[in-house]
C-alpha cells in the first residue's frame, strides 16, 4: 500500500490523494488550487491514464475541479461518489469550463496583440459532458464493490448537500485493511443539511485540518441577526448585497430569510423582495430541491412533509438572464440581492456592488 498526498498538504485548496492498494491505482479528489492563477493548475500530478478509479469526497472545485482535465490526458476510469454529488458536478464543471473558455478568450485577445504564446482553458465544456458519463451515484451507508478487493462506503459528513467521508477496505496480502478519507467536515446544526456523521474505526485516517486546533465560538442566531442587518439597511432606504457562493452558502441565506419571513421577524417590512441573480445558484438550488430525501435533516424534513419549502417564500425572485440582472437596480423599492461570486471577485456581484455602494 502506499498513499501520496498531491494536494491541499501544504494549503487549504486543491485536495488530491493517491492511493496505490490491491494492484489498483486510485485518486481520492482531484481538485483544482484556488485563489491563484488557474493556469497554475495545468500539471497533473500522475499519469491520468494509470488511475483506475477516483473517490470523490464532494462537488466543490477545489476537490472536483481537475476531473475533466483528467479525462483529457487519458483517465477512463469511473468515478464514485454520492448521487448529489454527481448533480452539483453535472452544473459546477460545467461552470468551471464555461469560466476556462471565458478566461481564456479574454487572455487571448490581449495576448495576440502583445505577440505573447496563446492560452489554453484547462478544458473544454465537451470534456465536462464526456467525463460526466463516467460518474457512478452511490447511495449513503452502502458498501460498494468496484472490484473484487477494494470496496468503499459514503458516510455523510454534512460539509455540503451530497458531502462524504470515504471508508476504503481493501484486501491485500491477504488481510483486509481500511483507510478512511474524511474530506472536508461539516459543523453540526448546520441548516438544511445533517450533522456529520461519526466513524468508528479504521487502520488509518486521512483527515483534513483547516482550522487545526482552533476552538470555535458559540454559534450566533443567524436569522435574529440577519434580521436586524436588513432593519437597518432598509430604514436608510438601502438594498442589502450579500456576496455568496452560489452553491451551499445561497441555500443556507434562503434558509435564514424563509425562517425571518415564518416568523415575522421584520413586521415593519412584511413581503420585502429578495433576488437571488446567480444562475447557478438557481440550478444549485434545483438540485437541493431534488435530493431532499437522502440529504436534508430532520428539521428541513418535517417542513418539506408540512407542505412548506424551507429554500422558496412569497417575495423571492430567481435571475437567470442577464437582463434580468440589469432590470433589478431600476426597481427603487429596498430588497435584498444574494450574488455571487462570494469572494466578490467575479460574476454579478460586481454589477450590483457598483450601483449599490456610494
């Protein structure tokens, strides 16, 4: 057996583990480093068309994000991982391509004037599609053979709608060893989403550490204090712009919002309009909307079984297009505007940080 660690060993983005047990090679995440220039990324860290398997932990890109370049380069293996993950994947990769292709047309149109070397996207939405076919939806809690020594099992880990910690048991050298890849864990109470879920034994861990030791404070009441930021913003005539990422943080802000809306936490301002302008956050909340059953908690359960949806309210408005976008700062009336992206960095957000900040 041996393990190597290609990513997120020195930093918190790009999670990649390679795994060599059974006479089979396998990646656990294979993810693209964020916060640099994605170009960066190009190199894989092994011969893709070695790997026999890849045990995905979640969707977000800094786990999924090299995929389709792995696919590229030569990998026809299958990829594992929950069937939430597999949907959130169908939409983020095809963002994360539709970016590349932006990105680099939009470098090459400066570069060609200064006679620089062309740039190349990572990949291309076509690899997005292919890849995508090669993806295997698996069930929480169930043990699933993908050959006649290495069997793997999905524990949920409540970091994000579809996230999991993987159990590996694999038989080599005639005794059976298991090795556990925690990817990234949730908090507990969490909305929408459960708790993460305990393991209780393994050979060996392999486990992320992105707060390290650090003791987390008692968590605020959100909805109380959301309410009282749309108060204040609103009395001075204001929109409230939250940045958020379109996928996890969306869902949990249209949670807070339903909760102060339910219980009238905002009298003097009972309707007020919310716009979600991201499209997609608009997908990514689709498909929290088709995976209720396996993945939401207790408390979001019982609402969806009372007939109430925790992520829709009177009030809320989706923004798809992009005229739909420009149409929402000639509407005067205060309202609330969630967009992405969440670093403020890119996307609408900018759009409505410009008409909104004075």
């Amino acid at each position: 057996m041996k393990i190597g660690f290609y990513g997120a060993d020195h930093e918190v983005t790009g999670s990649c583990h390679y795994l060599e047990i059974a006479g089979y090679n396998l990646l656990i995440d294979c993810g693209m480093e964020q916060g640099s220039d994605v170009y960066e990324n190009q190199e894989l860290p092994v011969n893709a068309s070695d790997i026999d398997y890849i045990l995905l932990t979640h969707a977000h890109i800094d786990h999924s994000g090299l995929i389709p370049l792995m696919y590229d380069k030569g990998f026809r293996g299958k990829v594992y991982c929950t069937k939430a993950t597999v949907d959130l994947c169908d939409i983020m990769l095809r963002d994360s391509a539709h970016i590349q292709e932006f990105e680099a047309e939009w470098r090459n149109r400066k570069a060609k004037r200064s006679g620089f070397e062309e740039f190349v996207p990572l990949y291309s939405m076509e690899s997005v599609i292919n890849v995508m076919k090669q993806f295997v939806p698996c069930d929480y809690e169930k043990i699933i053979e993908i050959n006649d020594n290495i069997k793997v099992r999905f524990v949920d880990v409540g970091h994000l709608l579809g996230s999991a910690s993987i159990e590996v048991f694999a038989k080599e050298d005639g005794r059976e060893v298991k090795i556990v890849f925690s990817g990234d864990i949730g908090n507990t109470d969490k909305p929408l989403i459960k708790d993460p879920k305990y393991l209780e034994s393994a050979d060996y861990v392999v486990m992320e550490s992105t707060y390290g030791n650090r003791n987390h404070n008692k968590p605020l009441d959100y909805a109380t204090e959301l309410a009282k930021i749309i108060k204040y913003t609103f009395d001075k005539g204001g929109n409230l712009v939250i940045p958020a990422f379109a996928v996890g943080r969306t869902q949990e802000m249209l949670y807070y919002i339903h909760k102060i809306k339910r219980d009238n936490l905002l009298p003097e301002y009972e309707g007020f309009h919310v716009v979600v302008d991201s499209p997609l956050a608009v997908e990514a909340t689709s498909v929290f909307n088709r995976n209720i059953d396996n993945c939401f908690d207790d408390e979001a359960l019982q609402m969806i079984r009372s007939g109430i949806n925790p992520l829709s309210f009177p009030g809320l408005s989706l923004s798809v297009t992009t005229n739909d976008s420009k149409n929402i700062n000639e509407d005067m009336k205060p309202k609330v505007i969630i967009s992405a992206s969440g670093m403020c960095e890119a996307g609408r957000i900018r759009h409505h940080l410009k008409h909104n900040l004075w």
